[in-house]
C-alpha cells in the first residue's frame, strides 16, 4: 500500500464526495463544490493505487478555519493502518504554511475519534454539551456549579453548553457528570494543535 496525500483533483471531486457524505458532513453537491473552491488547496485526500482511501477538510466557525471533517474507509477496514495520521499531519502543515498558530476540532464522541486525536497530539480545551432533551429545574444552580457558559451551536439556534477541560481523563469523569444532570444525549471534546511556524 502506498498511500499518497494531495489536494483533491476535478477528476476525483465525486469520489471525494461520496466519502464526505458517507461518514461525515451531508452537504449539497453544490455547497461541497463552493467549499473545495473556498478553500483551495485543504482539501486533502489519501489515494491508494487511484482510489480515494480518506479525506480531511476545513470549515470555519466565529471567523476562525478549523477540521471539520477526517476519515478513512472504515468499509475496506482501512482504519488503524496510519493513514488518518498520514492525513492530519498533511493538513496541520498545511495550516501552519497558512500562518495559523493553531486549530481545533470537535471529536466525535467516540473512544476511536477522541483517541486517534489525543496519539496526534492534539490536546482536549473545552467539552460542548449538545442534544440538552429538557432542560432541569436546578439547571441554572448546574450551569454555575461546573462554570458551563451559554452559547449557540454551529446553526446559530440551538443551545449548547462549554466548559474549559484541562485532560482527557479528568475530561471524560466530568462529560458522564454532565450528560446525567443535564439529560444529553452528546457531550464532544474540543480540541487543539498548536502549529509550529513554518
Ligand atoms: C478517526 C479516524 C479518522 C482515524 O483514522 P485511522 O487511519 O484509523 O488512524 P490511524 O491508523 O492513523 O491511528 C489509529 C489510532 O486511532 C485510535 N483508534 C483507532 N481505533 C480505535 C478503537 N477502536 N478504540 C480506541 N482507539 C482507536 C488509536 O489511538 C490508534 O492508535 P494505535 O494504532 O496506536 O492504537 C478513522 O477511524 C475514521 O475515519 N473514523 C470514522 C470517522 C470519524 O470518526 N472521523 C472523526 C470525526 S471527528
């Protein structure tokens, strides 16, 4: 297998596509084509022998670009072969070229996402409490107990709370605290990659 990472070329945007929409974002086809053209050059993949084995792309949120999206072919069971690192470090270069200092992701709440970034060294900030079915009576005792601040999620309506981790550990106690009292069904990490300058 020999895995090579490079920005995705027009012959290659609906196989790119049909990833993306498979494991991540379901974007339009068109909003799929303004973001590759948006951000010209990040969005990479990883091709073995002419086939799309992974993608990795930006988005931005508050002014700021950050990953939105990694993955491999869990269907070919790809994972676990280093091509997702292959990936993240492709793109960590490519930011840094960029003259970003950092960037973050919100991992899926999965042991799989959360682990494969903390081995890339990326390093757990902040915990997003998301889907909040029905507020508590004591939620706003709650809110001021665990320093949770209000905000809105990436649709800009709906409420999502954050509060500063400082590791995965003392992260994932606090995350099963979290969902009980507040009755959620997602607590996702936020974390972030200081990029070195290139
Ligand atoms: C997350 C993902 C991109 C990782 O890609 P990958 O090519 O498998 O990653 P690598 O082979 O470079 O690294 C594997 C590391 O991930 C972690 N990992 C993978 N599978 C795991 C599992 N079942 N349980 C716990 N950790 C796991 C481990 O830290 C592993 O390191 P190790 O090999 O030293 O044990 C891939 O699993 C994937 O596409 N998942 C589905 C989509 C997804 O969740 N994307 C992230 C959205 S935030």
């Amino acid at each position: 297998m020999t895995i090579r990472i490079h920005q995705v070329k027009k012959e290659e945007l609906k196989e790119y596509y049909q990833m993306q929409i498979k494991y991540l974002d379901k974007d339009d086809f068109s909003e799929f084509l303004q973001n590759v053209d948006k951000y010209k050059g990040l969005y990479l993949c990883a091709v073995d022998n002419g086939k799309i084995v992974g993608v990795v792309y930006p988005g931005t949120y508050n002014g700021e670009m950050y990953l939105r999206g990694i993955c491999v072919d869990l269907s070919k069971k790809l994972n676990d072969k280093g091509i997702g690192s292959k990936l993240i470090k492709a793109f960590e270069k490519k930011m840094a070229q960029r003259g970003l200092e950092r960037i973050t992701v919100g991992s899926a709440e999965e042991p799989r996402a959360e682990n494969f970034y903390l081995k890339n060294g990326w390093q757990p900030t902040q915990l997003v409490v998301k889907k909040i079915e029905k507020l508590p009576s004591n939620y706003k005792e709650i809110i001021k107990k665990e320093n949770l601040s209000e905000d809105k999620d990436a649709d800009g309506k709906t409420l999502v709370l954050r509060t500063p981790v400082t590791d995965y550990e003392s992260g994932k106690i606090l995350r099963e605290r979290l969902e009980k009292e507040l009755n959620a069904k997602e607590c996702i990490f936020i974390l972030e990659k200081k990029l070195k300058k290139k």
